[in-house]
C-alpha cells in the first residue's frame, strides 16, 4: 500500500547500513542518523509534498495489525536473503513506526497523534529522525505488564535514554478499562529510584498536588524496575511551544505568561513543603498539559532526578555522543540544556536548579525554540519575541551562573511574576469536580446500553437536556466520554438536534481515541446510508474496529453483514463465528440469529 511507503523507505535504509546495527542501536548514535539520512533521500525522491502529509496522516492512523502487515512486507522486499534474527529485528523495528509517528504528532488539539498538525515539516533528516523508534523494544503490545496481575501493555508511546514508555490497560472493556503510563527503567539504579520515590510519594498522595502527575504502581525488584503515572491525555508543553511559536507574538506573549506563572506556582508548592522537594529534571517533554482540565501538570517526580544524574554524569564524563545530545534537542527533552552550572558540577539538589530551568522553559516558550537554551544573546532574542524588559530581568535572574542571584524558589519566581502584572490568557477552563462526576456515571449507564445494540434514544430524552452543556462542555476539552454521548444526541435527534453530519464529526472524534461505541456507530451510519452514502465495506470496516474492542453490537453486525452478503461474500460460516463472539456476551439478537 502507498500509505506505507515510509515503512518500506525506513527498511530499505536499514538493509542499507547493515540490519545488525539494530540489536546495539544508541538513540542518536551515528547509525541512527544513517538510517534517517538515507531513509529521508528515498522517500522525498519519492513522495513529494502534495502527497506527503496525507501519507504520513494513513500512517498514523494504522492500527497494530496494519503495521505488523506492512512490516512484513518491507522485511520480505529488502531483507529476503537476511538472517532469521534480523529479519524479525527488522519486523519488530519498523511495527513500531506508525506508534512513534503518533507520539510525534501528538498536541493539545490532537492527543491521538493521527492528524497532521499545521506545523508539519519534512524539510530534512532530523525531521524524520523525530518519527522513527529510537531502538528495538524490550517489550510487545498484548504482554502482561511484569508484577502487576491483569494489567496488560498495550502501545509504546517512547523511548529514551532511561528505557521504554508504554501505555498499560487494566480491563477487557474500553468503557471500564483503567490506563497508565509505565515507564520501564532500563540501566537507572533500583536503589535510587527507591530513594527518590519515597520522597515524592510525600507529595504525589491523592488530592495534595493538582499540579502533579502521581505515581499509581511501581515494581523496582522487576528487571527492568518500571513506575506507573497516571495517564495523561493532551500532549506535552512542547507541543503547545510549536503550536504558540505560529501566533503573532502578542497572541504567544499572554499564554507563554499563564503558562509560565501556573507552572510555578505547581512547583513552588513543593519547594514550600517543610522538606523541600527538588524536581531537578523540568523540561517540556515532563510538562504534560491536561485536555481534561486545561492545566499544566508536572510529571516524572522519582524518575527525573535519577535520569538527570545519570545523564549528567554521561556529560561530564565525556560518554555522551553528539547524536545522543542532537536526539534530545529535538525531542525537546535535553536535560543539561535546563540544569543549572551546579547541578552539572554535581552539587546536591537545591530548588533553584528548578528555577534555572524554569527560566529556561520561558525563554523556549517566548522564543519557539526548543533546540536551545538561553545563550549570551538571549536578551535580544526575548525582545524579538516581544518581551518586556520587565520579564526579560526576571528570566535572567532565573537563568543567573551563580545560585545566590536567581529567585530562592519557583513561589518566589511566581511572586515576581505575578506583580509584573502582565496580561495572561484566559485560562481553558476544565470539567468541575461536579461535571466529572455527573459525566462519568452517564457515560457508565448510556455505554451499558450501546455496547448491547439495544437503542439509547429514550435513555437519552430522560437525561439529555440538563446535562447537554457539560456534555458539549466536555466534548469540546477532547473528553471522549462528552464527544461520544453528544454524538448520539445528534444522531437520535434528541432535543430537535438530529444532524448526522454532526453525529458523524464528533463520533469520529471520539473513534479516533479508541472508543468502540463510537466506532460501532459510526459503522452503522455507513451500513444505513444516515448522512453518508450507504457502504458496507465503510461499516464492515468500522465495526471491526469496534469488535476488536469486544463490542457486541458490532460482532453481531458483523455477523448480520456476511448473513446478507453485504460489502463480503455471503458466509454463513463467518456469520455464526461472529453471532456466537455476541452470543457469548449475552446479546440477545445474536443468540436469536443463530437459533
């Protein structure tokens, strides 16, 4: 298929240089950047650029299957003659490409990562660099997360010099199922991360710090040791420094000074804590923004401060390799670009080694630049920006060689900023704690009733009218739950609202992060011809989606699909294989259809 010819490209490069390479593959080591030198020449020669953003949008919008398919037939175009164990290197390698095509498109407007944002760019080989996986994966989708009964890995979502990052389910069910970011700790000492989270579990306990990302499980005795965060839907603070760095600089100005203020004030709570508690890793990549509430949240606490010491370290001691640091200048994620001239030297930890980096993330946010830091320049590169003197002072306080001139805390910084008095955005307002819960338990009662076919528009007139605001409130914070129950208003026409064009727009939304109601829907939209032309093969194909996931009513359609011979040959074999998998659920159509 065209829509994977990046995959086949990234191959073809990779036999090129030796497929072995892959097994000692260093994130930014020297063959990394071969692969993407060539792999960049192929498919430009290739693709140009009319094409290619729709291209790389298919890409990554495949599923795991769709990338396994794909490379397999890489492997068997270029690597026929190869060893067994580097073909299935090869295969295991490029399966993962369309998951880090995702992870780098990954924004606020888009936390799926499977549309091309408007910043988009594939001008050289650094930029492809940022799409493929940094090296092989220790771990596959569908494995049981080490330790941790029930709880099953699902997608990597990174990689990086401390090890893999993956997202884990617990629960068959996507309505049901609970999620976290396993971060797998491949060369960090047990011992310290032990340390580190135990002082961190002091301000990471429910409800202390909105702030920031806690921590939910961990194993250190498991080899690798791994830590779970809570999962986090919206991308990072790099995203939102590309998506600023295209506003005018008046527009960027007041978001870069909310931002900046609130994530200050999260970090100077900790500072202020009787036993001050040091980050000592803050940078773009470990500031997620929260689609759910609009907030910035500080994550990586334990973690941080071990990788930055064993990064340092590499630093200092010369085992850092140019690609390695050119790596993480990209990625925006390149910790002694943020440390402080101490905490290179390898002095203890003090809270205005955050506040170095805290300066740091303000110049990147005012400037756009995430490949650099605050060089001699950098007062003139602020006032391009559009910076006020006033700010500028501050930030060269924060950024200050010796400790004693920078503010004693990120609280102090905070103050500072908040008596410039400086013009802020208007905040992205987030759920209240009464709408989540109210969502949440309509959500829970209406997904109860699709998953089983049966039809939800009279539950819907009981409940939709109060509750239609919060719904749209939610839907329009990329909240799945919000975008799949205002889709259904659209579709049953509850309230004089029946508009498929609608109902379709946001089930689409709500498909795109995986929800199989919404797949199903969208599935029956196409098999009813309902604001879309009729076509089986579209239902066909979204129905699986959903079926994948364990959704009855699409098993059951699927079932109803091959009966009839509708968009498939007529199979009435496949059709009591799909009746009997909805059967099993308890749903009664089926168990009538193969009666």
């Amino acid at each position: 298929m065209s829509a994977f010819l990046f995959v086949k490209c990234v191959a073809a490069a990779v036999a090129e240089h030796g497929i072995h390479g892959l097994t000692s593959l260093v994130p930014g080591g020297e063959y990394a950047f071969k692969i993407a030198k060539s792999a960049y020449q192929k498919y430009r020669d290739r693709k140009r650029d009319a094409a290619l953003r729709d291209d790389i949008q298919k890409l990554a919008q495949a599923n795991f299957e769709e990338s396994k398919q794909a490379a397999i037939e890489a492997v068997r175009e270029v690597a026929a003659g190869a060893s067994i164990e580097d073909r299935l290197n090869l295969e295991l390698y490029l399966t993962q490409i369309p998951a880090t095509v995702r992870a780098s498109l990954k924004r606020a407007d888009d936390p799926t990562g499977t549309t091309v944002p408007r910043a988009f760019a594939l001008n050289s080989p650094d930029d492809l660099l940022k799409m493929l996986p940094q090296r092989l994966p220790r771990f596959r989708g569908g494995e049981p997360l080490p330790g941790a009964p029930g709880w099953v890995l699902v997608e990597q979502l990174g990689s990086g010099g401390f090890g893999e990052v993956w997202l884990a389910r617990f629960g068959d069910y996507e309505a049901s199922a609970l999620y976290g970011a396993v971060k797998f700790c491949h060369g960090l000492d047990a011992r310290d991360l032990r340390h580190e989270l135990d002082i961190a579990a002091r301000v990471m306990q429910a409800g202390m710090q909105p702030g920031v990302v806690p921590v939910i499980a961990k194993n250190l005795d498991s080899n690798p040791p791994w830590v779970m965060f809570e999962y986090v839907v919206g991308g990072d603070l790099a995203d939102r420094i590309r998506e600023w760095s295209l506003l005018s600089p008046a527009e960027r100005f007041g978001r870069v000074v909310t931002a900046l203020s609130r994530l200050a004030e999260a970090v100077g709570r900790l500072h202020r804590l009787t036993q001050p508690v040091v980050h000592r890793d803050l940078k773009p990549s470990n500031v997620l923004f929260d689609a759910k509430t609009g907030h910035l949240r500080v994550t990586d606490f334990g973690i941080g401060g071990v990788a930055a010491t064993a990064t340092l370290k590499l630093e200092r001691t010369g085992q850092s390799t140019p690609g390695g640091r050119q790596m993480s200048y990209l990625r925006g994620s390149h910790t002694p670009l943020y440390s402080s001239p101490q905490q290179r030297d390898g002095s203890d930890p003090d809270p205005r080694d955050d506040v170095h980096a805290l300066g740091v993330i303000g110049y990147q946010m005012l400037t756009g630049q995430l490949a650099q830091g605050c060089g001699t320049d950098f007062e003139e590169d602020l006032r391009e920006a559009g910076a006020d003197d006033e700010l500028i002072q501050v930030l060269k306080r924060c950024t200050a060689q010796k400790p004693e001139r920078r503010p004693k805390d990120a609280a102090e910084l905070a103050g500072a900023l908040a008596a410039l008095e400086l013009p802020v955005a208007e905040e992205e307002a987030g759920l209240s704690a009464a709408e989540e819960v109210a969502l949440a338990a309509d959500y829970a009662e209406w997904s109860a009733v699709a998953k089983q076919g049966r039809g939800t528009k009279s539950f819907l007139k009981e409940i939709a009218a109060p509750r239609l605001a919060c719904w749209r409130h939610a839907a329009e914070l990329d909240d799945v739950r919000g975008q799949a129950l205002l889709a259904d208003t659209y579709e049953d026409g509850v309230g004089n609202l029946q508009d498929y064009g609608q109902a379709m727009a946001w089930f689409r939304k709500a498909a795109d992060q995986g929800n199989a109601v919404a797949q199903y829907n969208i599935g029956s939209l196409y098999k009813n011809g309902l604001g879309v032309p009729q076509d089986y093969g579209q239902a066909m194909a979204w129905f699986r989606k959903a079926a994948d996931q364990g959704n009855a009513a699409a098993q059951s359609n699927i079932g109803s699909l091959y009966l009839n011979g509708q968009g498939v040959a007529q199979d009435y074999g496949q059709a009591l294989e799909w009746f009997r998998k909805a059967a099993d659920q308890g749903l009664a159509a089926a168990q009538s259809n193969i009666g």
